[in-house]
C-alpha cells in the first residue's frame, strides 16, 4: 500500500478544536537470575503506542536517542516492528520515522532489548533453611533517579508447602503478610522513592512431616510499575507535526517501566549474594529518565551507584583474619564469609590480625594517677554554658547523607576526609594550640586525631568511632549511622567547640579520637592503642562515647555505663561527673567482648571507660540499617554527654600530673 500512496488505515475529513498526540514509551523488563548470582536472563519487550487527535492528513516525524542503533553498540534494539504507516526508508537512514498515523490509539513500533539494561531494582533474596525453619532476607533497592518512584509493587516470596506459622517484618516501606493458600509471603509496596532501599526478614515454621516433602524452591517475584523510566535507554528525541493547514499541535511523551518475568531465585551463601548483587547491578550502568512533559523536556541522567567507586570493598578481605570472640576462645583466622555470619548473628569480635601482641600479653599499662576530688567546677559550668545542640544536626545531616561510612570503602575514606575538614575549620577559626592528625590503616578509611597540647607529656583521649555499616550489605548497603555512631561522633565534637572557645589550656594532654573501623572489630582503635603502647606513651584513661543519641521514652533517661572491660576507678570518676555536671543518673550494664572502642584501651593496659545512650544495649533496633537516621535522636539527650566530654577533658586534663 505504501508504493501506491494510498492510507487506507486513515480518512481525510478528520477534524479536532485541539490537536493533540501523545506518545507511550511501555517496557516490560524480564530478569532471571540464579542461586549463584548467574544472569541467565536480561532482557526488554517495549513497544510505542500513540494516539493521534490530530486533524487532516498530518505527516509525522518521529526521532530516537542518537545512540539508537540497529546492529552496534549503544541503545542496542532488535526485532523492530513497525505499523504499516511508517516509512521504513527514513528509519535506515537517520533513525526517524515519519508517517501519517491512524486516527486514536495504535501501536507505532515494537521492539526488543538484549544488552545495556538499567535494571530498576536491585534485589538480594537470602533464604536459610535450619531444621524445622526457614529465615527470610529480602534487600531491595530501586535503582533509579530519587525524583521518580515505582508504584504498586508486589514482591512474591515462595515458602515450603509444609510452613505452618510466619514471624515477619518490614523495615522501611511496604506491608507483608503470609499467603498460606498461595505458599508464600506476598510484600505490598505501594510506593517505593528512587534509590531508596527496604528490607524484608521473616522466620517460617515448618510442621512435622513423616515423610518430607521435597520443596522446589520456585523463584522470588516482582511485579511493579516506574513512570518516566525506561529500561533499554531508548528515549524519544523529537516529535514533529506537519501538515497543509500549519495548524498548532501539543505533543506529549510518557515512559513507563513495568515487570515483565522478574524473578531471583534464593541464595544460599552470603559471599555468593554479594557477588550477585554486583552481577546484577553490572547488567545496567546508565539509566535515563524525562520529567513529564512536552517532548524534549529532559531530565538528568544518573549513573549507577554501585559500580562507583564509593561501593567497591578495597582490599582488607583479600586473605583471612585472625577473629576474636572471647577471652576463653582462642582467636580463629575466619574469611570475610564466616565474619558476615558472626556480624549476622550479634556476635561481637575483635579482629586481631594487626594487634596480635595487645592480646598475646598480660602487660600492665601506664599506671596513672584520677583526681580523687572534683576542683574545675567554675570552669567547667562556665564552659558547659556555651553548649548548644545547633551543630548536632549541621553536621549529621551531611553526615549521614553519605549512603554508608564503610571502613574499607571510598565512602568510608571521604567521609572521614570531610569530617577532618570540619574539625581543622573549627581549630582554624580558634587559632588554638591544636594539633589535627589523620592517622592511615591498613584499610582505606583513615582514624582522626585532634591533640590539645598540655604541659605534660601524659594524654587524656576523648573518643567515638566515625564508620557505619549496613548488617546485610556492609560496604553495598545503605547504613545513615546518625546514632552508631554519628551521635558520638558529634558529641565530642561539640565538646572540642566549647573547650576551644573557652580557651582551654590544659597540664595534661588532652586528645580526641575519632576512630575508624569500629565495625570491622575495633581496627582503628587497636592500632591506636598498640602504637601508644609500643612507644610508651603515657595514656591516663579513655573515656570513649559509642551512641549517644537515643533512648526510649517508657524507659528513664540514664547515662549508661559499660560495667565490663572497663576500669573501675574511671567508671566511679564518670559517676561522679554526671552527679556534679549533667541531669542524668548513670546506671551500669554489661557489654560483652568487643563491644566498641574502649576495649581497645582496656586491652592495652590504659584506663578505659564508656558512655552509653542508656542501660539496654538493644534499645535502639534502627541501627546498621538504613533506618538509623537522625530523626531517631534526642539532640537534648546527646547534649548531657557533651556535658560529660567536657567534665572529663577538665577535671582528668587539670589534675596533678605524676
């Protein structure tokens, strides 16, 4: 028909008030990945379908993206079909297509994607089946710019036949519920914000069979829609409209990504499920989005998150660690597999591997001399008086914006830099006698060190720990760490302002740390430690800050302290420095092994003591996830230990020296 001319598929007497045609970019991506983190399939169905209100006989010019290309790299798409209108000449020439369109809706072009595939979700399925349970772990992140969001997602989670109860929750967006008619937990998100992450755990009891019933272990399933996306990058340049009478027209162009197959099947190995969450963030690097709109209003691209550099471990995992659980359990050289599944389970360590002689050795420390009586109460309350909680929430919010503060990351390495950054501007501003120090590891993020220099060769240490990982994912997953530990972190900053700003000068050294590696089994802090050790610095006691930020408000607001691996004589002094300086009761409570920081110094033979947020260690049920942020804290219950940072930098750093 198009040798002739004739257009049969539209009448020349059409006529509309307002011309209008709209253009429906619809993709359907399909994924199948295997137990292994193996892409067995990636792939886009799309078609472009129109509806032309337009009058008379329009001729229509429609362009794609100049990467558009038939058999190169680029958009790469195939099996292209057009409707009958189209000029097929025009298309292999300057990948247009022109045409006179049908009156309403038609399909114009259908088309099939195989290779460069933004995929919009990145999702880590764990499944772990022990005995008569089975325990669920579910990741999710949308992959996609934070101005566009996918709506009425449903994630399908098999489960064996033979599960009879369902233990679940959701942290972050979404509902979910068992389906025992259909074998399966069905999760609701009714709406999911781009790159923003949520998760999914649950235990399912199995009932007693006589005889087991072999559970196929069917795939884990998406089904979602994303506007103004497109999964292959194809994206509509142009779209003009030509006709006799020159009438005006609008045009309009939408995107919409839906699930085609979308399916991951169970992972049974964490190394294997970092490993595929790699693998399947490697299939997309580039996404495109258009904010809605007439045709040629075009957003900015975003590249893909996890291939940057910020998401790559660096190269401390390489080969085994010498891990330490206990004081009566010899230390064992794990792989970074085994230390996941420590972290995974609650259990604290210590990773010796660069410290083996401060636990190899019963050597005392330095023997040093607390004031027995409080004597800097004038100073101090006048110095406590400049206290504010204004740079608690200036700092932390470009804090935490980091997506984690990983140890062994670029991420990790950057945000230490930028907190140095904040510390040297505020020792700047004082002109004060202060030293800023960053202090390399073996790993990439570095420790901070700011030395108030004193008369005496003797040294007071201030301390928190700067690093946040997620519990899953520690260097892929989105860990704010506003309360582990911004809220420390913070904390002695703000104690540095005040001491700085009150023109602090004191006999002894008076040092504050900001560790790196806190997560990774108290790395910096060991390092630190030892090296004071092995040149016999003279390290009166440590009194180190590790969560600050929250405590529950059915429960009473203390100053918890760590009752073991401590020194009593520290902990006793720190009483009476809340009695005399802060609101707050402390109370004491137990720790366990490898708790944070302090028991770096403990180890070491110097003096330790640790401020905790409150009395329950597990209160805070927000942290190493994504939903530790700063809308969590109590930016008046941070202030009290600020309060204490300052007590204890004056009455520890004014007291006779020995």
């Amino acid at each position: 028909m198009q040798a002739t001319g004739a257009t049969t598929w539209r009448r020349q007497d059409i006529s509309y008030k307002k011309n209008e045609a709209f253009v429906d970019v619809i993709e359907a991506v399909n994924l199948l990945v295997s137990a292994k983190g193996t892409v067995l399939r990636s792939d886009v169905q799309g078609q472009i379908v129109m509806r032309s209100f337009l009058s008379g006989m329009p001729e229509c010019k429609f362009g794609l993206n100049d990467k558009l290309q038939m058999d190169h790299a680029g958009v790469d798409i195939a099996d292209c079909q057009f409707h009958q209108c189209v000029r097929l000449g025009k298309f292999d020439v300057d990948r247009t297509i022109s045409f006179i369109p049908p009156d309403g809706e038609f399909e114009l072009m259908r088309y099939r994607a195989a290779d460069n595939i933004n995929l919009p979700f990145k999702v880590l399925p764990v499944v772990r089946e022990r005995g008569r349970t089975v325990e669920y772990e579910v990741l999710i992140k949308a992959n996609f710019s934070a101005k566009l969001c996918a709506t009425n997602m449903v994630v399908t989670v098999p489960t064996p036949p033979s599960a009879t109860t369902c233990r679940i929750k959701v942290s972050g967006a979404g509902k979910a519920k068992y389906d025992p008619e259909g074998n399966a937990l069905v999760w609701r998100i009714s709406r999911l914000q781009g790159l923003q992450e949520t998760s999914l755990t649950a235990v399912v009891d199995l009932a007693p069979m006589a005889k087991p019933v072999v559970w196929s272990r069917p795939p884990i399933s998406l089904d979602f829609q994303v506007l103004m996306f497109t999964a292959s990058g194809l994206l509509v340049r142009f779209l003009k409209v030509f006709e006799k009478s020159n009438y005006h027209s609008v045009k309009w162009v939408r995107y919409m990504t839906k699930a085609g197959s979308y399916q991951l099947r169970y992972i049974f190995n964490m190394r294997v499920a970092l490993v595929a969450l790699a693998l399947v963030a490697a299939v997309g690097a580039v996404q495109h989005a258009f904010a809605p709109g007439p045709v040629g209003h075009v957003s900015e691209s975003h590249n893909d998150v996890r291939m940057s550099a910020e998401f790559q471990p660096g190269s401390l995992y390489d080969s085994r660690r010498l891990i330490k659980v206990s004081e009566h359990v010899r230390a064992r050289w794990m792989s970074l597999d085994a230390i996941l599944v420590l972290r995974q389970a609650g259990v604290r360590f210590m990773d010796i591997t660069d410290a083996q002689d401060l636990h190899d050795l019963s050597v005392s420390g330095y023997e040093s001399t607390l004031p027995l009586e409080l004597s800097q109460g004038d100073a101090v309350n006048k110095t406590l008086a400049l206290l504010s909680t204004d740079l608690y929430g200036l700092v932390l919010e470009p804090f935490t914006a980091f997506h984690n503060r990983y140890y062994d990351s670029e991420n990790g390495r950057k945000s230490s830099k930028w907190l140095q950054e904040q510390i040297e501007e505020m020792v700047a501003m004082a002109k004060a006698n202060v030293t800023v120090t960053s202090v390399e590891h073996r790993f990439k993020q570095p420790s901070v060190v700011a030395r108030i220099h004193g008369q005496s060769d003797e040294i007071v240490v201030v301390s928190a720990h700067q690093d946040s990982v997620n519990m899953w994912l520690p260097w892929f997953g989105r860990a704010s760490g506003a309360d582990d530990d911004g809220s420390g972190t913070v904390t002695i900053l703000e104690a540095l302002r005040v001491l700085l700003e009150s023109s602090f000068a004191p006999r002894r050294t008076v040092e504050l740390h900001w560790y790196a590696g806190e997560e990774g089994g108290l790395l910096g802090s060991q390092a630190i430690a030892k090296q004071y050790k092995d040149e016999g610095r003279k390290v009166v006691a440590n009194l180190h800050f590790d969560m600050t930020g929250f405590w529950k408000r059915t429960e009473p607001e203390v100053i918890g302290l760590v009752a073991d691996r401590t020194d009593p004589e520290t902990r006793d002094l720190v009483k009476k420095l809340a009695r005399a300086y802060t609101r707050l009761e402390t109370r004491e409570f137990e720790c366990g092994y490898g708790c944070s920081d302090h028991a770096s110094w403990n180890q070491a033979g110097f003096r330790s003591a640790m401020a905790f947020e409150s009395d329950q260690l597990e209160a805070n049920t927000h942290i190493h996830s994504p939903e530790d942020t700063v809308a969590t804290l109590d930016f008046n219950h941070m202030l009290e230990f600020s309060k204490l940072a300052v007590a204890f930098a004056y009455e520890v750093g004014n007291a006779k020296t020995s």
